[in-house]
C-alpha cells in the first residue's frame, strides 16, 4: 500500500479534510492521503536533526522498514540548475 502524508498546508497549519481532498485531486491520487500535524508519522523515520522533505519509506510485508530515503543538498543543487 502507498500513502501520501501531509504534515502541513501552504500556510504552515496542520491540513484538515478539505486539504486532503484538494491535494488528492490535483494530483489525481487514488491512494489515501492522511495528515501528520503532529508530527508523528516524519518523527518515527527521522534519521537525522535534519530532514528533507519529501521523504520516502519502504515498508515491507512484515511491517519492516526496508529504506528511507531524504532528498539531499545535491538533489536541491540538481533541481535548481534544471530550472
């Protein structure tokens, strides 16, 4: 199963169902989109005092955590040259 989790809206305050449901269809999303306004979820895979975002976790079967990747400082160098 994949999930998208939101952790904050465009103005910095936790998103509520509407934000959810806005993202989700911009973007055509089938899978569900849950809020992390706690910061509960990005805590619990948090490598670091410093975290990219976004961030993937692959989880297996058996509830293990198999990788978390963060984008780096040379993802940003990379994205910003290519605009």
């Amino acid at each position: 199963m994949i999930m998208n989790v939101i952790i904050e809206d465009e103005s910095g305050n936790a998103p509520n169902q509407a934000d959810l449901q806005a993202w989700s269809n911009n973007f055509g999303l089938t899978m569900p989109v849950l809020a992390d306004p706690n910061y509960r979820v990005l805590s619990s895979y948090a490598t670091s005092s410093s975290i990219g975002l976004p961030f993937t976790v692959l989880i297996d079967r058996g509830v293990v955590v198999e990788s978390v990747d963060y984008p780096t400082v040379d993802d940003a160098v990379r994205l910003l040259r290519a605009r």
